[in-house]
C-alpha cells in the first residue's frame, strides 16, 4: 500500500502545476488572468448548477470526472486558446505526451481509468463528453462579457466567429443554454469597443 | 427557464469571486499563496485519486459535489485558516450569513439542495462528510512540505497542534492516510527551520 499511496501523492503534487497554467480568458473583475485549475473547479461548478441543461442519457457524475481531469495535461503541454493559432495537430500530439507522463504518474489500474476518461473526453462522442465539452465552452464568454471583452478584443474576435467555435460545440451539448446565450452575446458584441 | 437560467448564471457569475479568496497555504513551488477555487479542484482530486482510503459507506460522488461547493461561503466570510485565531463562532456566524446569501441566488429548489449539501459538509457527521473534511484537511500538509514549511512557518505550528488539529479530522475519515503521512510529517518538522 505504501508504494500506491506514494504514487498517488506523486500525481497529486504534480497536478498543483495546473495553479501555474494561465488561460487566455481573464476573472469577472478583469484583476488577472484565469489559470487552469481554478477553470477547472468553476466549469465543474457550472455542470453542477446547469445539470438539467443536459440530454437524458447524461450522468452528471461522470460529466464532473471528465472537468476535473480535462486539463491536467496542460501542465505539460499549457493551455490552447480558443481563438489563438496554435497548430491543432502539433497541440494534440503534445497532450498525448503530456497524458502519458502525467497519468502514468498514478498506480497503473488508476493510470488507465482516468486516461479512459481524459481520452473520452477529448473524443466528445458521448453523451456525456458532448455535454462537458459545452460546459466547458460556455464558461468564458460569461467571463468575457463581465469584464469587458477579455479574450475576444485581445484576439479580435467577431461573433461569427465566436458563433462557429464556441456556438458550435455548446449547441451540441445544450441547446437551450446556447438560444439564451445567444441574443447576449449579440448584443454585446454591436457594443463592444475595440482594443 | 429565463429566469431560471439568469439566477443560475447570476449564482455562477458570483462564484468566480472565490478564485481572488486567498488562504494561508501556498504552491508547492513557493511562488504565492494558493485561492480557494483552485485549492477545490485539488481537494477534489485528491479525494477522486484516494476514494480507497474511504470506508465503504462512502459515496464518492457525493464527496466530490461537497468540496466543490465547500469553501463558496469564504466569498463573504473569507477563509479561517486552521493555525490562526479567528474566534470559531463569529466565524460559523459569518458563513451561515454568507451560505443564506450566496446559495439563495439560486433558484428555489437549487438553492435548498445545495445548501443542505453544505450544510452536511459542516456538521461533518455523515461517512461521506467525514471523509470530505478528512481530504480538505490532508492537502495543506502535503503542500507544506513540498515548499518547506509554508502556513507552518508562518504560525509557528508544532508538530503536537498538527497532529490535533489536522491528525483528528483526517484520522476519522482517512486512518490509513494519516499512518502514512505522520512520519512523513515528524521527520519533516525534526528538521524543519524556524522562521
């Protein structure tokens, strides 16, 4: 037992580096940057409150897993913001690694169950990965909207485009959220200053 | 559902105020102190990573739902840390006050379900409250020791406090835990320097 319990503490005190991962999106008050693993408790945050936002064969349980481990691989690879040109290939391959070191930290039974479920994640074929992936993609224009602008004037985003990256997948897995949204998110942008 | 949805994004949108909550721990890498919604996500993973170390009444996804709502409350009352002084009343006082305006902008039936998910976290009698406070309580050391003292050095804590006021909580809910973790910790202190 006490080689697994190192292991794990081994994988746990590695995973404090996800504090270190600065996102692209900016807090509410506009005071910083956002890192990785605070997104990570408020996305889980937003699943738990916007459950019902979800299809029927959607375990929210499982959907919690999938957004507490989704980006613990950035500690190796760092975080690929949505509107910036990192080369999506080259980004992957860089996960894989990262997934590979960083679960492999774990006792191996544990290795696979939580690569199972990073790797279900990044696929977003099931239920529940289409429905954490829009979780995942609805929490920064919240953001953005309430500080400003953040990342969207920083990269010059339109709505179109926001339309196609971040509509898109949140469509798929909550459609009611995205038609409420969506008009907010429009309004904003006819008023948004640019940079 | 407008409505409904604009309360649960309300509730969300004011969530975001825990990640500039500072608590008296910090990195592992030493370089600040750590907030209170990336100290959820980690609790979460450990309590993810070590739900073995439950006993079998334990839910773990029921521990999981606990600590990502478990420190909400800090938004309005602040943190306590466990080596400090703040009078433990005043403070409970603080966070039913904070719990009745934090959780209230919920809707109605939210608001009740997760206030009754806080409310047991608190009162810490349930397996799987027991088990949740145990894992809150076992992170800081392991942070503390890997940036060579951390909140220890700034309270000056001995080795008999932490074993009272950290060695009970976790010994309830994690016994095994705690016997792999307490000679980690004497010879950590033996050789710990003052501040």
């Amino acid at each position: 037992m006490s080689d697994r319990l190192a292991a794990q503490i081994a994988f746990l005190s590695e995973a404090d580096q996800l504090k270190s991962v600065m996102r692209a999106s900016r807090l509410h008050d506009n005071s910083r940057y956002e890192n990785s693993a605070e997104h990570s408790w408020h996305v889980m945050l937003y699943a738990f409150v916007l459950a019902e936002q979800a299809g029927p064969d959607v375990r929210i349980d499982r959907v919690l897993k999938m957004l507490l481990l989704h980006d613990i691989v950035e500690i190796d690879a760092g975080d690929n913001p949505i509107h910036g040109t990192v080369d999506a290939a080259a980004q992957e391959a860089k996960e894989q690694i990262a997934a590979d070191r960083l679960f492999g930290l774990l006792p191996q039974d544990q290795a696979k169950a939580f690569r199972d479920i990073w790797d279900e994640f990044e696929a977003a074929e099931t239920p529940d990965a289409v429905f954490a992936k829009s979780i995942d993609r609805v929490q920064p224009p919240i953001s953005n909207m309430a500080n400003g602008g953040g990342s969207w004037l920083e990269y010059g985003v339109t709505i179109d485009q926001l339309s196609q990256r971040v509509g898109t997948p949140v469509q798929r897995g909550a459609p009611r959220l995205w038609q409420w949204l969506f008009p907010k998110l429009e309004a904003f942008f006819s008023k948004m200053p640019s940079k």
